[in-house]
C-alpha cells in the first residue's frame, strides 16, 4: 500500500477539488473529510515505522522514520481540528461582511495545499526538495494571512513574506552548501542528496563545510520556526490571520520549520560532534524565551499575546533538544505534541471573542467575558493553564521531563534559566487572561454571542490533551522514544 | 580527444569566471540604476548569465539535466519573470522612479565593501570550487548586495527584484560549490518556487497598492509590540 504518497495525494485533491465545487458546506466537509483520511494514515503508518525502522516509497523519494510519522500526527490532528472550527467561523465573518465568499473559497483551497507542504517537508527524503516544500507552507500561508485584506493585514503578510523568503534564501545556501559536501570527490556521477544517503556517509563529509551549512539552515528555518531575533514577522501574521489559520501556524507550522532545521542538527552532530550546533540551538531557544516575557507580561492584544507565548514554548523545544541528554529530548518531543493540541484551542477561543466583541485588545474586551460567552472561556481557560504548564495537563510533565533532565545531566545552570522564563510566562499568562475572562462584565458585545461555536474542534484538542496527558499508549510511546533517539543520534 | 578535454575544461571554467563578474557588473549596475523598468531588464540580464553558466557547465561536463536547468532559468528568469513584472509595473501605474535611501554614490561605496566582504568569506573554500575562479565569493557578494538592495529601497516591488538577485546568488553557489549544480528534482522544486513567490508577491504588491494607494513600504508601520 502506498501509505506515504496517499497522505500527499489525499489534502492535495481535497484542495484542487474545492476549486470546483460552489457549496462551502461541501468545500469544509472536503477540508474535514481529507485531514481525517491523513490521521488515519498516520495512524496506519506507526505500526509500519515501529516495525521496520523507516518506510520508503517512490524509488526513497518518500522516507518516514519516526520523526516524520510524529509530525505527521501532529499535521493532521492540528489540520482536522482547523477544518471543524473554520466552517462556523466563516459563516459568522460571511454574514459580518468581514470577507467575501470568494476569499472563504480561497482559505478552503489554501490550507489543504498548505498541509499537504507540511507534509512533504516531514516526507521528503531529499533534503533540496526538503526546502522546496518549506518554501511552499510559506507561500500558501501567506495569502492566508492575508485572507481578510485589511491594512493591517497586508502589512503582516507583506513582513511575514519578505521575512520567510529571506531566511528562506539563506536555508537554500545552507543546502547547497551541504550538497557541496555531499558531492565530495564524486566528479562522474550525481551524488544523491537523500537523508538516508547522507546519514550514512556523515563522519566522511567535509565538517568546516557542514558546519557552515548548519549556521545557514540555523538563521534560514530559524525565521520560519520563530526563534529570535528573526521572529519580528511571528506576532504579526498570527495576530492578522483568521484564527484558524492562526492555529495552524502555531500549532505546526512553526514545528514543521523547527524539524527542517533538525534534520541538519543531526546530520551536523553525526559529522562533526553535536556541541557546535547544540550550543547555537541553546543560545537560540534560550534567547527566544527571555524575549518572549517582556511582550507577553505587556501585551494588550489576545492574539499577539498567544504568538509570543508560541516564541517561548519553541524556545524551550529547542533548549530542550540542545541539552542533548535522552530525557530532555524526549520532554522537548513531548512538548511539541502538546502544545500543538493547546495553542489551536486558545486561538479557536480567541477568534470566537474577536467575532463577538470585534476587537482582540484587552481593554476594549474588558473584563467578564466569562458572563458572554461561557463555554468559549471555559475551555479557553482550561487550554491557558495547560500552556501555562500547569496540572493535569501534558504540558507540566513535558516541561518537567527537560527541566529535570537538565538537572539530573548537570546543566544547572541552563535549567534553572529556563526554569525562571517558564514561570515568568505563567504569570503573565494567566494574569492577562484572568484580567478580561473573569470578573463582572462591563462592555456590552459588540454581535451577538454564540457560546456554542468550534465547541466540537476546541472539544476534540482539550479532549485528546487530557487523554495523553495522562495515558499515552505504548504504539505512541515507542514511537517518540525512537524520535527522540534519532535526533540525539542513537539510531 | 583526450589532449583537447583538459583545454574545455579550462575555456569553461574561464567562460565562467567571466559570466560570473558579469552577474556582478549587473548587480552594481543596478544598485545605482534609479528606473524601474530598467531594474527588471538588468535582472533579465543577470539571469541570462547565469543561464549561460549553466549551459558552459552541461557543456563541458556533458550533463544532459543542466540543458534543462538552464533552459528553465532562460525561459522562466529571463523572459517570464521580467514580463510578469513588467506588466504588474504597468497595471499599477507607479511612478517609475525608485526612491533609493543612500544616494549612488554611497550606495557603490556600500557594495564595495561588501563585495570586498564576500571575497574575504568564501577565501576559505575557493579550493573546494569545481569550475571558474571566485565564483563563489561572486555568489556570496550577490547575497550581500541583495540584501543591501532591499533594505536600500523602499517600494515593494523593488523589494521583490532584490530578492530575486539573492536566489540568483544562491544558484550561482549552487554551480560553483557543486559538480553540475544540484539534482535535477531540486531544481525544478526551486525553480518553481520561484515562480509561485513571485506570482504570490505580485498578488500582494497589487492589493497593497489598492489599500495604501501607494507602493512604499515604509508606510506598513502599524504592527508594533
């Protein structure tokens, strides 16, 4: 069976098959019906990865190791949620006259394409057409940022272009550098660029040129993963995007960047030793924490607010996975399963207060929204103290997990600072949302409310967040113990 | 046969390093060139030269794929990409003069030093280059200034061709650094990239222009915090 090449082939069509139909009804149950074929595939691929190792398909143009087969869980977990919560989401912004139907026909076509670029990049053996589908997420997304063609809007899409395709230039002289490594005293044939290929000429490469690669692919998928100080673009586009695709961004997209430039972490700490690019990737990830507190603590906008909470948890992925001991790798791994369950739920949440009060700056919601639309903060605040890393919620663990592993391998000093930035995050966090969720309420909506809205999709997040918050079944377990295997180069 | 392949080799690599500081030549020229539609007929040239290194490497290494590649950069860089814009330019009806930060002579300066900044980068690796003399440091002098252009200028759409001379430079590396320059399925996935950004770039020029009834970029100063 061709599991890998259905789940590009299945969005894909889903994508080019809402061009042609007129019924946005039809369009959604497409978008719903494509990324739940995805998960099933995902699903259908563990056992295969867990068996052999690594599926291959397509002459190894397709390659899944556990790696991949994790994000791709994760793309469509993420996806299938976006696709539930959007359909109510653009009736409302329809009737509002916030868009037209022309551009909710657009998002319907965009974001399957968008997904299936994601998935490519997680499938993809070749590390060049790797970034060819880097480079793709980043085009579709824009003109989904873009979606509601405000002023404000442009202006994100326009940064957030610029900004992506930029970094996204230097992460194509990276490749090419590695490539150039790659093709070492091989003047009569082409040398392949696969992963697998790579991977096991690795000791061999030329390091000063791997290295040097390492530092493009660091600054290029570095922008695109959000990590500081290329991350000027992330609270823009978070903030202009309709709220689903808001999710999607930080759900996975930023993932999707941050394992482009993982693959070269592990390709780098299989040729050279992993302390050049762990030290880089811990300078990064911690830097990204500290910037993300200042902004967060004084935000006064909902959205941009959860951008930046996105800036530090990608931090403490990173300063994770550079600790490099099994442990830490292992919780960073963690960490980014369940934070793409929260943070789609707190946007959801967040673009249902945008519908209702027409804003997203916090003195203008006020306090009492809790009175409103009770449902939506409900959920909404059960998803805050999860980010917020508090328990029962996966989060606490995941975190836990690197900070102790920190601790337990001796870096002290790294886990105590990530440490401090976690609970500076959580304060300002719960603060800002206990300041406009609860209380009594004083503005009136400026629309109706609807508490019931993306009920289903923020349902199905929180619900599976708990669930593997407290179970993980062992299919899935082993899964990321061998992830977390691969990157800390013990295959 | 054999007494005539080393002097192909050597005439290539020749013709390489000559179409490489031509590329550059472009680049300056550029940086100093104030019409628009000028810009783009420069790009067009540039793209040609890179288009001609690539048919001298697919010669001299008899690599059938860089035929194609290099007949996708002269279909797709030097005929398609210019006309889309050119006609994007006369769609919108801008003023054809581009606003530059630094004045021409400054900005020469600029890129003197950064050309000079290039050749001191890429000193280090210009025995691991295949083919022609410097083209690597040619190819990290184009990134320099690509960067330098685009931050020197302020309407979108010059902003866009600056970035376009950055990929240039990237795919000069690419031939340079490489045996025939990268797999054929990379190209083509980077060579179609190329053409959606700029599809993508030109859809948001267009709608920028309809909102801000203006093209500068500095005027997209809302966002903050």
């Amino acid at each position: 069976m061709m599991l890998l090449a259905s789940i590009l082939i299945v969005p894909l069509s889903a994508g080019l098959l809402c061009l042609l139909v007129q019924s946005r009804r039809v369009m959604q149950g497409l978008n719903v019906f494509a990324f739940a074929a995805t998960l099933a595939l995902g699903v259908c691929l563990l056992p295969e990865v867990l068996a052999h190792g690594a599926v291959e398909e397509w002459d190894e143009f397709l390659r899944a190791d556990a790696l991949s087969a994790f994000m791709v869980l994760l793309i469509s977990v993420v996806s299938l949620a976006t696709s539930l919560y959007a359909g109510r989401y653009f009736e409302r912004d329809l009737a509002a006259n916030a868009v037209t139907p022309g551009r909710v026909r657009e998002f319907f076509v965009l974001t399957p394409l968008f997904a299936t670029g994601m998935f490519l990049v997680v499938l993809a053996n070749n590390l060049g057409v790797m970034w060819a589908a880097v480079e793709g997420t980043a085009l579709t997304s824009v003109l989904l940022v873009a979606l509601y063609n405000r002023r404000t809007s442009l202006e994100a899409a326009w940064k957030y272009v610029m900004l992506g395709s930029l970094g996204l230039a230097l992460a194509l002289f990276g490749t090419v550098l590695l490539y150039a490594a790659a093709s070492k005293d091989q003047a009569e044939r082409l040398p392949s660029f696969n992963w697998s290929h790579l991977m096991s000429v690795a000791p061999e490469l030329d390091p000063r040129l791997v290295k040097l690669a390492f530092a493009f692919a660091l600054v290029g998928y570095g922008t695109k993963a959000g990590l500081a100080p290329m991350h000027t673009w992330l609270p823009d586009a978070h903030s202009e995007a309709p709220s689903p695709t808001s999710a999607m961004l930080s759900g996975v997209s930023l993932k999707i960047a941050l394992y482009a430039l993982l693959r070269f972490h592990i390709l780098t700490t299989a040729c050279v030793d992993s302390a050049f690019s762990r030290h880089l990737l811990l300078g990064f990830g911690l830097i990204s924490m500290f910037l993300a507190v200042p902004f967060i603590l004084v935000q006064q906008n909902l959205k941009r607010m959860l951008a930046y909470s996105s800036l530090e948890h990608v931090g403490l992925i990173c300063a994770g996975i550079a600790m490099n001991t099994s442990l830490t790798i292992f919780g960073a791994l963690l960490h980014m399963g369940y934070h793409a369950l929260t943070k789609p739920v707190l946007f959801f949440a967040a673009g249902n207060i945008h519908q209702t009060f027409h804003t997203l700056e916090f003195r203008l919601i006020g306090p009492g929204v809790v009175k409103v639309l009770p449902v939506t903060v409900l959920l909404m605040g059960l998803a805050a103290l999860a980010a917020a890393g508090l328990p029962p919620f996966g989060l606490f663990f995941s975190e836990l997990t690197v900070i102790s592993g920190g601790i337990a391998a001796g870096k002290v000093t790294v886990s105590v600072l990530v440490l401090v930035a976690l609970i500076a995050c959580f304060c300002g966090i719960l603060q800002q949302l206990t300041r406009i969720l609860l209380g009594a309420t004083k503005r009136e909506p400026a629309s109706d409310a609807r508490p019931t809205d993306g009920l289903a999709a923020m349902a199905l997040l929180l619900g599976a967040l708990l669930v593997f918050s407290v179970w993980l079944p062992s299919p899935l377990l082993e899964l990321m113990r061998q992830a977390a295997g691969i990157i800390g180069g013990k295959q | 046969m054999n007494m005539n392949l080393p002097s192909t080799t050597e005439l290539g690599s020749q013709l390489i390093t000559l179409m490489a500081a031509l590329m550059l030549v472009v680049q300056l020229l550029m940086v100093v060139q104030r019409m628009l539609l000028t810009n783009i007929r420069l790009f067009a040239i540039q793209s040609l030269f890179l288009g001609g290194i690539a048919v001298v490497v697919a010669f001299v290494h008899h690599a059938s794929h860089v035929y194609v590649i290099a007949g996708l950069t002269l279909i797709g860089k030097v005929v398609l990409l210019p006309r889309l814009l050119t006609r994007l330019v006369h769609r919108i009806q801008i003023h054809q003069e581009i606003e530059p930060l630094l004045n021409a002579p400054a900005s020469m300066l600029v890129c003197g030093g950064l050309t000079l900044l290039g050749y001191v980068v890429a000193r280090p690796f210009t025995s691991l280059e295949r083919l022609g003399n410097n083209t690597l440091a040619v190819a990290i002098t184009l990134l320099l200034t690509g960067f330098f252009l685009m931050i020197n200028r302020r309407k979108a759409i010059t902003q866009v061709l600056a970035l376009l001379t950055i990929e240039n430079g990237v795919m000069l590396a690419a031939v340079a650094l490489t045996s025939y320059g990268m797999p054929l399925v990379v190209e083509l996935g980077i060579f179609f990239d190329v053409m959606v950004a700029v599809m993508v770039l030109g859809i948001l020029v267009y709608r920028i222009r309809e909102s801000f009834a203006s093209m500068d970029t500095s005027k997209l100063n809302q966002l903050k915090g």
